[in-house]
C-alpha cells in the first residue's frame, strides 16, 4: 500500500507518468498498473487521461491531501522506530553543489536534526569540480553535484531530476509573448555562471547539440543567488535551475521566458569514491532521497 501511493504522489506531483517511472527508477507500465490497482480498490478515478499528457481529478486532489499525510505519518514511523538505534559521527561533512546548498539540502539536514541532534553537518557547498576534487582527495565521503562525470574514481547515482530555465526580472516586456527562438537566445544579453559550474557545463551541452557555441554572456558569478540579486534590477536574462526561483516566480519578482524547442534539463547525483563503503553514508543518502520534497 505505501508503495502505491508513494507512486501516485510523484505522479501527481510531475502529472506524469514517465517522469514518475525516471525519478522511481521503475518502468512505465509499472507506475501505471499501481496507478490503476488505486483507482479499482478506492472504486475512483484519480487522473483524467488526456491526448498531451493527465490531470488530477476533483477527487484525485482529495486524495493527495490524505496521501501526502500518511507517507508524512510513516516518514515520522520509520525515523522514530526504524532507526532509533543508529548511531552517527559527531560531525558529518557533506559536499553539495551551490543550487542544492541553498535550495534543497537546508530543509532536509534540519528535519534530520530533529532526530539526531548531536550530529553536527559541515556543509561544503562549490562548483561541481571543487566538489568532486574533495571527494577524490578524502576530505569528504558523500557529496551531490550537479552533473557527473567519466573519471572511474567516482561513482554517481541519479538523485533528482531539474529544468533550466531562461529567467528575467518579472517587469521586463521586452518579449510580450514571453517566448523567444534559439536565433534570438543567441542576441540576448546573459548574465552566467562561471566556468566549472556544473549548471553552465549542462547549458554548454545542450546548446551545443543545436550548434549554439556560445552565448552573448556579460557578465558571469560565482552563485545563482548573484545572478538573481542582479537580474532584480536589470532587464537581462539569465538560464538557472527551476529550484532557485520557486519563491521568485510566487512573488513576482522574477519570470520564465520560455525557450521555442529547446528543454534542458539534469539531474543531480549522489557521488562517492567507488568502493568507498559506509553505513552512514548508506543512511544518509537514503535519508535524503526520503525527505528533500516534504
């Protein structure tokens, strides 16, 4: 039962089954019969199948609202009774790139806290580079980063999926439809990341496949937090994770100019050094993956 409506949650929340089956590392057909075996035992119909993709119905939303707080209810179960034994360092050093340091992580190492609140973290936020160098050198056990590599010293496992998106201060009018084409994305003034950036290797990428070399960049910083400050008092553009503008989207601060044929989207990774074993680790990662979206 808690496997079924883990499932229908991240369907609900992505109202997509194929971005349920990536994020669950489960097949397609398999997010859909535990969708459909839901709907015959509570006699319901949860999403509207539709030509471009589903919806939730009036009582799908119901039954996210009781859904969301029983997989609440087991979380608390689980972390009170599951683990009450286990024991962890005094200090655990996590290395996580910037986007996760100020957007995902804090939410999760508090709620963790909570229960064992003698660990202290060392949060060692950097480029996805800076992050993997003090994995390979020892300094850190467990780091994500946005992006992976090919280097056999390092193991990655997909953590979480994200979009960049093209942002501008909200106030900007300079596209009324607020779409543009890739010709155009090439013209615009671009405030960037810098080099060894794992978002701006990822933009690189991708704007490479449609034979972009480069963008008109004015200026590059060291943070999306930067890059935000800025564009609040400018009308230029920048290309940031979906994650670090959620609060700017609902206050109006900043907006999505939406890109004609182009999505780019990542994930994230959990490194290691490969072969490097831990129980807390093991645990830690575990923890994460349980609880970043709560």
């Amino acid at each position: 039962m808690k496997t079924k409506i883990q499932i229908f949650q991240i369907v609900a929340k992505h109202l997509s089954f194929t971005k349920a089956a990536e994020q669950l590392y489960l097949s397609q057909p398999a997010i859909s019969k535990a969708i459909k075996t839901l709907e015959q035992e509570f006699n319901t119909t949860l999403f509207i199948r539709k030509r471009n993709g589903i919806e939730l119905t009036d009582e799908g939303k119901s039954f996210l609202v009781y859904v969301d707080k029983l997989l609440a209810v087991y979380a608390e179960m689980e972390e009170a009774f599951t683990h009450k034994k286990e024991t962890f360092p005094e200090l655990i050093k996590l290395g996580v790139s910037t986007t996760l340091s100020n957007y995902i992580i804090p939410k999760v190492i508090a709620k963790f806290n909570q229960q064992f609140p003698k660990t202290r973290f060392h949060i060692i936020d950097g480029n996805t580079e800076e992050i993997q160098e003090l994995i390979l050198s020892g300094d850190i056990d467990l780091a994500i980063t946005e992006g992976s590599s090919s280097n056999p010293k390092l193991n990655f496992k997909k953590f979480i999926k994200d979009e960049i998106v093209l942002v501008t201060n909200a106030h900007n009018n300079s596209f009324k439809n607020e779409v543009i084409d890739l010709e155009k994305l090439q013209e615009i003034p671009i405030i960037s990341r810098e080099q060894g950036s794992g978002t701006k290797e990822i933009i690189d990428a991708f704007l490479s496949e449609y034979g972009i070399s480069k963008l008109n960049v004015l200026i590059s910083f060291n943070s999306t937090e930067a890059i935000k400050n800025y564009l609040y008092h400018s009308d230029q553009f920048a290309l940031v994770s979906i994650h670090a503008i959620t609060d700017d989207l609902n206050t109006n601060k900043l907006k999505v100019i939406d890109i004609k044929n182009l999505s780019i989207e990542r994930w994230f990774y959990f490194v290691r050094r490969t072969g490097y074993l831990s129980n807390t680790t093991d645990y830690l990662e575990k923890f994460i993956r349980t609880n970043y979206n709560f």
